[in-house]
C-alpha cells in the first residue's frame, strides 16, 4: 500500500459539481525520473490510472549500466566499490552510484586524491554507494535518442562545455552538432547496442559520453522529454522514429553563475540581449533571494542564455557573449 497525501489527492479528486477540475487524472501516469517513482505508483494505485515506466531502472543506478556496459564490451572502464578504488588506474572518477546533476563527483589524480575524496564524501549525502571508475579524457557530448519496441534513432547529438578543472561544470551547449556522416552512423549503431545492452527498450534516452581517441565512453544514461512521451505511454509508435528531421537552426545555451557566494537578488544586463546576434532569450532558473552557496553544479546555475545559429560555432559564440553581457547580482 502507497500512502498518497491529502493534498496531493485533493488535486486530482472528480469535482462534486459539473465544472471540470483543471488537474483531473484521465490519462496514464508518466514517470519522468526514477526519483519520481513512488509517486507515480501512488498516484496509479490512487486513481487506477495506466503507468508507463519509460526509464531504464536498476538497484544499483549508474554502477549497474556500467557493470553491463563492460560484460558487453561496449566500454573500457570497470566499476569498484571505492574502498577498493586501488585496483584501477589513476585518474579515476569517484562518485554515488546513483547521484543526479553532479553531484557527489570527485575527479581523483593520485593516492592522495583518493584519500581526500573518501573524507569529503563522508559528509556528503549519497543516494547510493560511493564507487570508483575510470576518468576518460576527451570533449563531453550528449547522445539524444528514442527508443521503440528495441529500435532507436540517435535524434541528434549535443555539445558540452565544462569550467577548467577542479570544478568542471557545465558552463555552455549547443545542438546540433554536425559530425560527419561516417563517424554519426557509427555514433548511433554505438549508442544503440548501449541503450539495448543496458535494458532500455522503450522511450527517449540522453546519453553523456566522452569522445576518447579509441572511441566513446558512457558517461550516465538519463531520460529526457517527457512531454512527447504520450505517444508511447498510449501503445503508439512514436511519429519521431521515422519522420524527416532537421532543417530548422540550431540552438545553443550558457549557464550563468554568480562570482561570489551570497543571496541572488537579480540580473543586471538583461537589457542588452536585443542587440545581440541570433535572438538570444533569457531562461530565470532561479528566483531571486534564493542563498547562492557556492554555485559550483548546472544544476545551481540561476539562469541561462540561448541564442540560435545555423552552426555549432556561432551559437557557442554568441551563447559565450550573451552570458558575459548579463549577471546575477
């Protein structure tokens, strides 16, 4: 039994008179992160609703893609428990096996890294269990997929730019990226055998990866746009398996991010975007009066900037320019 609260059940409850309630559940529940799990069991259990689980799930998180990944061959790096993080070669990455947006993240150099990670995640609240992998060095780019009945199509590939290290969070992206043809064929019969060998058979998929000089490396495997889900939750061959994509600009964004610690209270510079190629748009990820702290994860970021471009190169730029020309106060 799944214990729904009164308040969440008031929001979907049939209305005592003719009006129709704005929230009434009429259609099946759509699970859009793992995190939300419990309560879309609640609510299917509630309301007797369809639940569509399009998200590849394990105990173990990250740690089991990665054990499946390696038992198939399709990657390099070896996942350890971190008291035994020895056993593979440094760099390493140290991280929770089932952590989201960065964090819980220790990039770790040396034996001495090592040792220091293993302090700081002591007062670091884990989802999962902290593990140790390899670091593979290359640039950082996004696989974005659907996946039907066991068939995928890579919809595009997206760019990432990280910070210089110790930090190294994302600072800019940009999609599409234009691969060429031979190596994007090669991208999608990749990620392909990954979302298969990790049990992901349904639903939109974004996969992380380094581009190493032997290849690429999985980096996390998420889910993504949850709204053209419907579709699928409903039986229906999703339209974007098959349909011609492509033609319109390309976009690209920047995180902004404060310089110091304090309380956000709000932009200054906003006024300027207008004047900036490629109709840049400003997106608030934060409210104002919201304690900064140290602002060192995406997730964190109080705001960012897209603007759109015809290649990869002038939204970066002009992603770049915009994010300079405004801060947060």
């Amino acid at each position: 039994m799944v214990n729904v609260p009164a308040e969440t059940l008031r929001l979907f409850a049939e209305p005592d008179d003719d009006t129709a309630h704005p929230l009434r559940l009429t259609g099946p529940v759509i699970l859009l992160s793992a995190a939300l799990l419990i309560a879309g069991i609640a609510l299917t259990y509630a309301f007797q609703a369809v639940m569509s689980v399009l998200v590849y799930l394990s105990p173990n998180g990250q740690a089991a893609q990665t054990v499946l990944l390696y038992d198939h061959g399709l990657t390099r790096g070896r996942t350890v428990p971190v008291m035994v993080a020895e056993e593979l070669e440094f760099p390493l990455v140290v991280k929770d096996s089932s952590g989201t947006s960065s964090r819980g993240v220790w990039l770790v150099r040396d034996a001495a890294e090592l040792g220091q990670a293993r302090l700081e995640a002591g007062d670091t609240p884990l989802k999962g269990r902290l593990i140790a992998e390899p670091y593979f060095a290359g640039p950082l780019y996004s696989a974005e997929t659907v996946t039907w009945q066991g068939r995928t199509r890579l919809l595009g590939i997206l760019s990432r730019q990280l910070s210089p290290e110790p930090v190294r969070r994302e600072e800019a992206a940009a999609f599409p990226v234009a691969f060429p043809h031979a190596q994007h064929a090669e991208l999608a019969e990749w990620i392909g055998q990954v979302l298969k060998a990790v049990g992901h058979a349904q639903g939109f998929a974004h996969t992380e990866f380094v581009l190493t000089a032997d290849g690429p490396e999985v980096v996390e495997i998420n889910i993504r746009i949850g709204g053209a889900m419907l579709s699928m939750a409903l039986g229906e061959e999703p339209a974007l398996l098959a349909q011609e994509i492509g033609g319109g600009p390309g976009i690209g964004f920047v995180l902004a991010y404060p310089a110091t610690e304090g309380v956000l209270k709000g932009w200054s510079g906003l006024d300027r975007l207008p004047e900036l190629p490629g109709a840049p748009e400003w997106y608030r990820r934060r409210a104002p009066v919201t304690r900064s702290g140290i602002w060192r994860i995406s997730g964190r970021a109080p705001g960012s900037c897209w603007p759109k471009g015809r290649r990869r190169n002038s939204r970066c730029t002009r992603a770049r320019r915009g994010g300079r020309d405004h801060a947060g106060d």
